[in-house]
C-alpha cells in the first residue's frame, strides 16, 4: 500500500525517498564542514514573513523565488536552519527551498 493506506509498507517510491533522505541526513551530519559552513551562514539572505498567515493565504511562489519553474522543497521543523542552508546552496541549480520553524525560539 502508500502513505495513506495506514499500517502498510510504503510504495518502492516511499520507501527510495525515504532512504534518500536519510542517506543526505547522514551524509550532512558526518560533513567536516557542517559547522563552518552554519558559521558562516548570513541570514541576511533569508526572506521573512510574519508569523501568522490567514488561513485562506496561498503562496506564490513566483514572487518569491526567481525561477519559478524549478521544483520547490519544503523543510518543516529547520531549527536553526543549517541542515536546510547546505540543501539548498547544493541544489541552487535545480530547486527553490522554503524553511519552516513553528517555534520562534528556534528560528535564527
């Protein structure tokens, strides 16, 4: 079955992304330049938004990314961001990312 069946195994896909995802997790928190590279980090470039939205609100998703086109990534839960920083400075060429912290005592 697929995600929502509920209980199932996942679909060959489910289970690739999942893999794929915790393989980048891995890989990142083993970098030797992890925490240079959140050092060095400027949140200058980081657009922010008030934290509260009407419910109604939709994102365009063109007014905040310049090439539209690409595919768009959401991570939920950034933290402080630095996972999230590198994704998005390595897929530059080929994705939009969008950062998501709920707690303000997290976000940077």
């Amino acid at each position: 079955g697929g995600g929502s069946g509920g209980g199932g195994e996942g679909s060959a896909q489910e289970v690739s992304m999942l893999e794929g995802s915790l393989a980048a997790v891995r890989a990142f928190l083993e970098s030797e330049g992890r925490e240079a590279a959140a050092a060095a980090f400027s949140t200058a470039a980081v657009a922010r938004f008030p934290p509260v939205a009407a419910a109604a609100a939709k994102v365009s998703w063109s007014a905040l990314f310049p090439d539209a086109s690409r595919a768009v990534k959401v991570e939920v839960g950034a933290g402080t961001g630095d996972w999230v920083a590198l994704r998005a400075e390595a897929d530059a060429a080929t994705a939009n990312w969008a950062a998501l912290e709920l707690r303000h005592d997290r976000a940077c």
